[in-house]
C-alpha cells in the first residue's frame, strides 16, 4: 500500500476538500468541494483527489500513513 498523495492534519471531525486549497488559481483547477466525516478510525480519504485528512490526536495520527487503507466517506472499511 502506498502513502496518499497528501495528509492534512486537522482537529475537526467534519472537512471540506475541493482539490485546489493549495493550488494558485483556486477551485477552478480543482473537484467539486465535497464536505468528509472523520470516523472512528481517526482519518479519511477525498474520494477525488485521495487527500487525507487525520484527525490531530485520533487513532492515525502518528502512524505510518502507508500501512492504512483508503478509507473513503462511505466506503467499505
């Protein structure tokens, strides 16, 4: 398994990702924003782009991001 593209580490349960947060010109080059729960697992994956978000503090903060799987919102786990 491979590590994701890119972690944000964040202390919010509830993200949004629209592909673009760190690219200039915007959401323009970016997906549609999609709103992510993180569960119990303490991380989630963006369905389009496979940016994580880690929950600061939560079971996957810390751990070694490739030895995780994809978990995306509603996705099998």
């Amino acid at each position: 398994m491979t590590p994701p593209l890119e972690t944000v580490r964040t202390s919010q349960r509830r993200v949004a990702c629209d592909g673009a947060q760190d690219i200039p010109g915007g959401a323009a080059l970016g997906h549609p924003r999609v709103y992510l729960e993180i569960d119990e697992h303490g991380y989630v994956d963006c369905g389009y782009c496979d940016r994580r978000f880690i929950l600061i503090g939560g079971p996957a903060d810390g751990v070694d991001q490739s030895t995780l799987p994809d978990i995306a919102e509603g996705g099998e786990r």
